[in-house]
C-alpha cells in the first residue's frame, strides 16, 4: 500500500492520539477510582463517626437516664430525649452509609431493635422512676443491653475500619498504578511522538523532493505546454486558413461537380448512342461472320472448280501432247515425204507439194499444241495459282469468320461494357448530384470550422497566456519548495 | 491483287462458249483457200529449166546452236526419235548403230567433224539417213527445219573444214553447208588425194 504524507500524519496522530487517550483514559480510570475510593472512604469515615456519634448518644441517653434515675432531676430528661434522637438519627444516617453492605443494614437493624428495647427501658425505668416504683434491678438489665449495644457498634465500627483499611490499600495500589502508567505512558507517548515525528520528517522529506522534482517537471511540461500551445495557436491559425482555402477549394470543386455533371449527362447520351451503335455493329459483325462463311464456302466450290479445272487442263495437255506427237509424226511424214518427192524429180512436184502443205499443217499444229501448252501451262499455273488463292481464301475466311466471331464477340463486351460504362455514367451523374450536396455540406462544414478555427486559434492564445502563467506559478512553487527544507 | 472487271469478264466468257460451239472442221471458205492456194503451187514447175540459177534444194536442220544445210538428194528418209546403241571403245567419229527396218546403220558424229563440244543433254530427236553410192549412214540432229533452195557458188565463206562447202547467209542468220560425199569419206577414210 503507498504511503502519503498525510496518511504518515494521521497514522503518527492517531497513534500519539491514541496512546494519548490511553493514557488518559487509565488516568481518568485511576483517579476515578482514587474518587471513589475517596468516596467510600469518606462514607466509610462518615459511618465511623456516625457510630462514635451513636455510642456516644446511646451513652448519653444511659448517663442521663442513670443521672435521672440517680438524681430524679429532670434536667436530665431533655438529654435522655435529645441523645434518643440523636441515636436514631445516626442509625438512621448508618442505614444510608452503608445501604451498599447487607450485613451492615442487618446489624444496624439489630442495633436498633436493642437501642429501641433500650429506649424503652430506659423510659419504662424513667416513667417508673417518676412514679418512684422503679427498681435498681432494672437499672443493671439496662446496663447489660448498653453493653450490648455498645458491642454492636463496636461490630460495626471494626467493620467500617476493616473497609477503610481495604479502602486505603486499594486506593494506594491505584495511585500507584495510575502514577506509573502517567509515567510510562508519557515516556510512551513522548516516544511514540519522536517516532511519529522521525517518520513524518522523513516522508515530509521524500514528500518534498517529490514536489521538488515533480515542480520542476511541472515547469518543463508546463514549458513545453507553452510551446505547444504556441505551436498549437500557430496550427490553429493555418488550419483556420486551410479550412478558408479548404472551402474556396470545396467550392471550386463543387463548381467542378456540377460541369461534371453535365458532362456526366453528356456521356451518359453518348453511351446510349454509343449503345445503339455497339447493338448496329453487333448485328453487323454478325453479318459479318455470315458473310465470311458463305465466302468461305463459295471459295471452297472455286477451290474445287480450279482443282478440276486443273484435272481437266491436265487431260487438255495429255490431249495436246498426243496432238503434238501426231503433228511431230505429221512433219516427219511430210520430211518424207517431200525427200520421196525430190527424189521423184517432176513426177514428184504434185507429191512435194501436198507433202509442203503436210508439213505446214504438222507445222502449225505443232506451233498450235505449243501454243495450247503454253496456254495450257499459263492456265494450269493460273489454276493452281487459283486453288492457292481459294485455299488462301478459305483460310483468310475462317481467319476472318473466327476474326469475325471475336469481334462479335468484343463488340459484344463492347456493348456491354458500354452498357455498364452508361449505367455507370449515369451513377456518376446521381453521385455527382449527391456530391453536390455533400460539396456544399462541406464547404458550409469548412466554413465553420474556419469560424471554429478562428475562435480556438483566440481560446489558445488565450491557453497560451494562463499557461505562461502557470509556468510562472510553477516556477515560483519550484523556488519556493527549493526554499522549504525539511 | 487489281479489281476485277466483270462486265468484260462475261463476254470472254460467252465468246469462249461461243467458240467451244464451233464445229471443228475447216470452212468452205477455208477449203477453198487452200485449194487455191496448192494450185499457184502445183502450176509452178518442180525443177526450174536452169537449176543452177535456182538453186540445188538443201534439207536445214539445226544442232546446238548452229544451223545446216545438207542436200535434199542425199537424205534418204529422216527418222523420229528412236532408240540408238553407243559402240564401246569405238572411234569417235562413230557415234554410235541405229536399226533402220531391220538394218542397221551407222551414226556418224557430226560434232566430232565439226569440232563442235559434246553437249551435256540429249536433245536429238532426228537421224537424218544419208545415202550414197550405195552406202547409208546417219547423222543425229535436234531439229529439221525443212527444205530450201540454195545456189551452192554463191557461198560467200567457204571453210576450210573438209566436210563443210561453206556459209551461207540464212533470214536471220547463216547456214553452214555440209558436203555429203566428205562425210562418207572422212567416215570411211576414202580421203582423196588432191
């Protein structure tokens, strides 16, 4: 458990407070006792002389009576009254002495039945004496009462001694007591208070090098609360600017907001026209990918008809092989013929001649079938340049049905994309609105919170002030802690 | 690859129907031209009064690159392209045999007279059959080209090769002019002493 000044100063109170009461208490206790000891023995001193006072009244009243009776003068009598009444006054008082002691009350009871008994005799005796028919007889039985009672005072009167005596050991034995716990409860407190003292010095101590260090460290915040609350006023300042420029800025930007906006709606028409458009070359890319299967089969029927065009110039050339074998024949036919001919000297013109024309026909049908095979190649080469061509068509047709089948299906994420894109346009034109709102919002929010800058950029300055003077306390409570030695 | 006019596709097209319809034989017209024209040449005479002027007929024919003249007279028949048979360890003017209807003659090798270079590639497709006193041999040639007239004393660079008489001119070239008899001689040694 920690410890605090004030908890030493009230546990080193509490303790000296305590042994303080203890010890007061005791001698509260002692001398209460010594009081009513005092008491008891002043009761009991009473009761003695009650009882000196009873012995000496019942002695009177026998003296009396015995002078009366002596001397039948009664002058006597009023003492015999008197000392009659004194005696019951005494026994009366005795009862309220010792009403605390029983034994004493029955013996006193006892008493008085004999001071009565004696009263009464010694009235029987006067009234007899009176009557001058009394006897010395009654005098002596009076006489052995008195003895009577003179012992049972002497009873009580020992009793009373014995209890003053006890009263007065007692009462010595609570002086004594009462002396030594004053004595030793004030070296005990004396103590205690050293003790409590050392204690308290020592946490007044350690308290004030705490306060002295925790002054000091309080200056330094204190200090550095100065320059952050300067800093602070000095931030506060150009947030309240920020907060102005921040709303000249949400302004702008809602001026901005609202062309976008518009430009939003814009687009937004645009996209739609870009929709309907991306819908158009959809279907168009479509047609496209028809288109390029029906050229991809019409080029595959030109491909076939090239390959037997190719087939049938292949026979053509077989045919115009065998027709320039035949010529060949032909023109060695009419070679021949013509050397036949020559060799029959005139008889051999008309021969030479149809041989001349035989050799021109050979001739022209070998220039012919060189022609037909030089067509026959340019048309085979055409052919297969054709069939090249078709398969190249049919390639490029698949190549452009797939191409076609891609664009379908970009145009088609085109198109919905463009849908999103417009769905998304229009968001941004609903956001936009909304922002709108929230703009002004803004800009309402920066402007009081430019007001609101302004006004804690003053509540600062004025932090700023009691903190310098709190830094100024500070300072003096460090110096003034420096001056309180402990 | 250019734009394709169809209009004019399609009539190539029809006339090509149109002429694949034509029947194949000639026209009258054409028959008759002919006629007329074998007639002009049936009406010429066959050998003209002064030969020599008109000139002997020479059989052309064409090896390698050159162009030759050998006489009509002495060509006994000129045969296609036919199978021959290379003589081994034989002479070089022996080209090789050739059966000519079961009998078989001698190529001679003209290049080897010529002294022309052996060609790498076969291209003859001509044995011309020569024929003289009784004696036939034959020459392998690429091409025969027919038969023309020519003065032999008009022969403008006569050669000093014994089996050329000369050069000629010929359209648009020349024409070398072989000598027959030379050729049997120099084939069969029966060089004359001059």
């Amino acid at each position: 458990m920690k410890t605090t000044v004030a908890n030493n100063l009230f546990a080193g109170f509490a303790i000296v407070l305590v042994f303080t009461c203890g010890a007061g208490l005791t001698s509260y206790s002692s001398l209460t006792g010594l009081t009513d000891a005092a008491g008891q023995r002043f009761k009991t001193q009473a009761a003695l002389q009650s009882c000196e006072k009873l012995l000496l009244g019942a002695m009177n009243a026998e003296m009396a009576a015995r002078a009366f009776l002596l001397t039948d003068e009664r002058r006597y009598l009023p003492s015999i009254q008197a000392a009659k009444d004194s005696t019951r006054e005494e026994i009366r008082r005795l009862r309220e002495l010792t009403s605390d002691n029983a034994v004493q009350q029955k013996r006193l009871d006892d008493l008085n039945a004999l001071t009565e008994d004696e009263f009464l005799l010694l009235q029987s005796l006067i009234a007899r004496r009176i009557d001058r028919t009394a006897q010395v007889k009654l005098i002596s039985k009076g006489s052995a009462q008195m003895d009577s009672i003179v012992a049972g005072i002497g009873v009580i009167r020992a009793e009373e001694l014995a209890l003053v005596a006890d009263r007065d050991k007692g009462a010595n034995s609570t002086t004594r007591r009462a002396r030594d716990l004053i004595l030793y409860g004030g070296f005990l407190a004396l103590g205690s208070i050293a003790l409590v003292s050392i204690v308290i010095r020592r946490g007044l101590r350690e308290a004030t090098g705490q306060a002295r260090v925790t002054a000091r460290t309080l200056t330094a915040a204190v200090e550095q609360i100065v320059t952050s609350t300067r800093q602070q006023a000095a931030s506060t300042g150009e947030q309240a600017a920020a907060a102005v420029q921040a709303n000249a800025t949400m302004q702008e930007i809602s001026r901005s907001g609202l062309q976008i906006a518009s430009r939003a709606k814009e687009a937004s028409s645009m996209a739609e026209r870009v929709s309907e458009a991306g819908k158009a070359g959809l279907g168009a890319v479509q047609n496209t990918d028809l288109a390029m299967a029906a050229i991809r089969e019409h080029a595959e029927a030109v491909a076939e008809n090239a390959v037997s065009l190719s087939s049938k110039t292949e026979t053509v050339g077989e045919i115009a092989a065998t027709v320039n074998e035949i010529a060949h024949q032909s023109h060695l036919l009419a070679l021949n013929a013509a050397i036949q001919a020559a060799a029959a000297g005139e008889h051999g013109h008309a021969f030479a001649v149809v041989a001349s024309e035989i050799k021109s026909l050979a001739d022209q049908s070998r220039e012919v079938t060189v022609q037909v095979r030089s067509i026959l190649g340019d048309i085979r080469k055409s052919v297969n340049k054709s069939v090249t061509l078709a398969e190249e068509a049919v390639k490029r047709a698949e190549f452009g049905k797939q191409h076609a089948e891609v664009a379908a299906g970009t145009v088609r994420e085109i198109h919905d994309g463009i849908q999103q894109s417009m769905h998304a346009v229009q968001q941004i034109a609903a956001s936009t609105e909304e922002q709108q709102a929230a703009f002004q919002q803004a800009a309402q929010a920066f402007a009081g919170m430019g007001h609101a800058g302004e006004q804690t950029a003053i509540g600062t300055r004025q932090l700023a002030s009691s903190v310098t003077h709190l830094m100024t306390l500070g300072q003096e409570m460090a110096q003034a802690i420096d001056r309180y030695q402990v | 690859m250019g734009n394709i006019d169809w209009e004019q596709v399609r009539p190539r097209l029809r006339a090509t129907e149109a002429a694949l319809e034509q029947p194949v034989e000639d026209t009258p017209e054409r028959i008759a031209s002919v006629y007329r024209e074998r007639a002009k040449r049936l009406v010429r005479p066959a050998v003209p009064s002064d030969a020599g002027s008109a000139g002997a007929p020479m059989l052309v024919f064409r090896l390698d690159e050159g162009r030759y003249g050998i006489e009509l007279a002495d060509v006994s028949a000129i045969l296609g392209a036919t199978r021959y048979t290379q003589v081994p360890d034989s002479e070089a003017k022996l080209e090789g045999l050739i059966n000519v209807n079961g009998t078989i003659r001698p190529i001679l090798n003209l290049r080897f007279f010529l002294h022309l270079p052996v060609s790498g590639k076969d291209t003859s497709a001509y044995f011309l059959l020569l024929r003289q006193k009784q004696r036939e041999l034959c020459l392998r040639v690429d091409e025969v080209e027919f038969e023309h007239r020519m003065s032999l004393p008009n022969l403008h660079i006569p050669r000093k090769d014994p089996v050329t008489r000369g050069i000629s001119d010929f359209t648009s070239g020349t024409l070398t002019v072989l000598d027959t008899s030379a050729l049997f001689s120099e084939f069969w040694n029966e060089r004359s002493e001059p």
